[in-house]
C-alpha cells in the first residue's frame, strides 16, 4: 500500500465554502481567544481600541453561525450534538469547580 494518496478538494461549491468559512472563522477566534489569555479579557486591541471581551462575544457568534450552517448544509445529526454538547459542558464545569478547590486558587 502507498504512503501517498491522492486528495481532491471537496467537489460541492456551497459546502466547499462553508467548512473554508468555518475554519476561517475558528482562526479569527483562536486569535481572540490568544489576546484575551496574554492581555486578559478586560484589554483592548492596541489599534482599534475594541474591547477584547466584545471581540471575544463577536467571533464566538460568527463561529456558532458558521457551525449551523454545517448542520444544515450537511444534514448532521443534532440531536447527537446536543447531547455530546451537553456532557462537554458538564464536564468543563465540574472541571471549573475542581479548579476552584485546588491549592493553586
Ligand atoms: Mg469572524
């Protein structure tokens, strides 16, 4: 078997686009989400002035926007998102409350 295979861009325009925007989108976040971890969430970006929390607020609502429009577009199953969604929060915050009562708080 070879190592090497051959790889073809995805061949439907529309959904092409979408998981390029949703991957845009989640770049745009991961530069927020870097800003807010070494300048705190209360800073501001040093050119525009915007406050880092209302950035923040706005890149997680372009990415919530770009990951409906994949289950939409792509049929996927949402009530298992919802659910998987569900445990995930479930255990951040119990993560959170062992954070809390930890000798480092
Ligand atoms: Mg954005």
């Amino acid at each position: 078997m070879a190592d090497i295979t051959l790889w073809l861009p995805e061949r439907d325009t529309v959904t092409h686009q979408a998981l390029g925007k949703a991957a845009e989108e989640c770049g745009e976040l991961t530069q927020i989400l870097a800003r807010c971890i070494i300048q705190g969430i209360e800073g501001r970006d040093p050119k525009t002035g915007q406050p880092n929390r209302e950035r923040l607020a706005e890149e997680l609502a372009d990415v919530d926007a770009a990951i409906s429009w994949l289950f939409e577009l792509l049929d996927l199953d949402i009530e298992t998102h919802n659910a998987r969604s569900d445990r995930k929060l479930t255990g951040f915050r119990e993560w959170a409350d062992m954070i809390k009562g930890s000798p480092a708080e």
